[in-house]
C-alpha cells in the first residue's frame, strides 16, 4: 500500500490516526460526564426536546464555533440522534450540550440544580438512643440532635468547587442568579427538613402518650436531606457472653462498643433480631469452653477487636 507523501499523520497512518480519534471523542464524553454528573442525562433530554426555533439558535451558534461542515452534519444527523438510530460520538456530543444551559428556562436549570446538590451532598447515618427511665431527657436528646442537623444543611458550606462552577455553567456563568438559586434550594431543603423534624418529635411524643407516658418499645427512622436518623429505645439487656469470656469483663470498652452494635444496629432490624435469639440461647456455653482455652480466647478477643474497631468505632465517630 502507497501513501501521498503529502498526507501527514492522517494519510499514512489512516487506521492508527481513526483510534486516537475514538479515543479523543471518548475522552471529551467522559470529561463531560465528569463536570455534569447526575444530570448528563438531563441535559441531553432537554437538547433534544427543543422547539424548532431553539434548535435553529443553537445549531447556528454552534455553526459559527465549529464551522459549516459540523453544524450541516449536526442538521442532518439529528433525527437519527433523536430515534436513537445513531449515536452522538463523544466530541459533538461535548461541544453540543455544553451550549444548552443559555435555551434552558429557568425551573429546568432549578431542577437541575437541586438535582446536583441532593447527589453532592453529604449525607451520614447516625443514632440516637432514649433511656426508658428518662423519657423527658431522651426526647431532649432528639430535639438537640435534629437541632444540629438542621443547622448543617446550607449547600454553599459543603458545595465542592468544581460543582459549583458546573452550577455557574448551568447558569449561562450569571453569578446573582447562581447565588440567589442556591439560596432557593437551601430555603426549600430547610423547609423540608424542619417539616420532617417537627413530625418525628410529635410521632414520638404521642407514642409516649400512647403508652400510658412510658415507652415500651421503639424504632423510628427520620429521613433528612444530610442524612438518616435511627431513633431506638436502649433497653437493659444481658451481656455479650463471647465478648466477655474473650476480654474477662463486660464493663471493658470493646465490649461496650459491641453492646451498642447490637443494641443499635442487629435489634433493628428482623434478621439481626432473630440472630440476638440464637446467640443468647448457644453463647453461654460457647463462652464457658473459650473461658477453658486461651488460645482460642486471644483469636476471638483479636477478631472482636478488629471487628469493634472497623464495623462500631467508625459508625459512631460518623455519627
């Protein structure tokens, strides 16, 4: 095969020259996915659900960016895009949707944007127990621990700053209307979660009084934008046998932190509920023969420790 001396990288190496092309246009999609997140997909629906005249406007920008020849081909190919029937490489696919937000109106760019900070923001599981003796102190506890979270929710404080200027973007680079959106969204995420906060502690309260102004049993989830509550009763229960033949006292901090995993974690739900009723039926005796072995005993006190440390200490430093 001969080539014109005259071609370049492109004429002589045709098939190495169409790969780095590929992989260019795949590159420009993912750094387009990367700045748009969850709502890439968003973007394109909107692109493609445009009036006539939108499309005319920014097949004409797009023409005086990118030349005749790539705006004639946008022309020709977009009903194929639209059916499906081909697929937008990833270089027209960036340089389109990247002139989409300027035709958007402005509660498609809200939800957009609500979207963006709902994925972003950081949301943390967290626990809070209610002695049964003090129920006043435990729905104190609740009301401060709600309290805090409400406080934690203005998305400008956690935004990162490259979602931020996706945020600028959204909004043709306005920085009033970027600040006076997100200020929208926090005031609607506040709203949400006081609503939310408020029901649970009345829930409670009349489970309270429901139960003759003493609380038997509890297990109620409260669901915020930063995150989710468990709200259970701490109920006096036995020692973790196990845990204490393998460390020799109940009152050692290992053995505490497994309380709390139990107590917190295995009692709310049915599986770990029914796995609490096994253990106290077989651990004792198991707890005898380890107590008789010290081999075993240094395995399980090591296996404890590691597990306490990564699946116990860690969720309540989060919480």
């Amino acid at each position: 095969m001969t080539y014109r001396k005259n071609r370049g990288y492109r004429g002589k190496y045709p098939r190495i020259y169409a790969n780095q092309q590929a992989i260019e246009h795949v590159e420009a999609y993912r750094a387009l996915e990367r700045k748009l997140g969850p709502i890439v997909n968003d973007v394109r629906k909107e692109f493609f659900s445009f009036h006539s005249f939108q499309l005319v406007n920014l097949l004409d920008e797009y023409e005086l960016k990118y030349g005749n020849k790539a705006a004639e081909y946008a022309r020709e190919t977009m009903p194929k895009w639209k059916s499906g029937q081909t697929k937008m490489s990833g270089q027209t696919a960036e340089r389109l949707l990247n002139l989409v937000p300027r035709y958007l109106t402005y509660d498609s760019r809200f939800h957009m944007v609500q979207k963006l900070c709902n994925h972003h923001a950081p949301k943390i599981d967290r626990t809070v127990s209610i002695n049964p003796e003090n129920i006043n102190a435990g729905l104190a506890e609740v009301e401060d621990h709600l309290n805090n979270l409400l406080s934690e929710l203005p998305t400008i404080k956690w935004l990162p700053d490259y979602v931020s200027e996706t945020v600028k973007w959204l909004n043709d680079d306005d920085v009033i209307i970027t600040r006076g959106m997100l200020a929208e969204i926090d005031r609607k995420r506040a709203d949400l979660a006081t609503i939310t906060a408020k029901s649970c502690l009345q829930d409670i309260r009349q489970l309270v009084a429901h139960q003759g102004g003493t609380l038997k049993q509890l297990n109620y989830t409260v669901e915020l934008p930063n995150g989710t509550t468990k709200i259970f009763l701490n109920q006096p229960s036995p020692s973790c046998f196990i845990a204490t033949a393998a460390f020799g006292s109940k009152h050692d901090p290992t053995v505490a932190k497994l309380r709390f995993f139990r107590d917190a974690v295995l009692r709310q739900t049915t599986l770990g509920y029914l796995f609490i009723k096994v253990y106290y039926r077989y651990s004792p005796r198991l707890a005898h023969w380890i107590t008789k072995h010290p081999r075993t005993r240094t395995l399980v006190r090591i296996f404890l420790a590691q597990f306490a440390y990564f699946f116990v200490s860690k969720g309540q430093s989060r919480g």
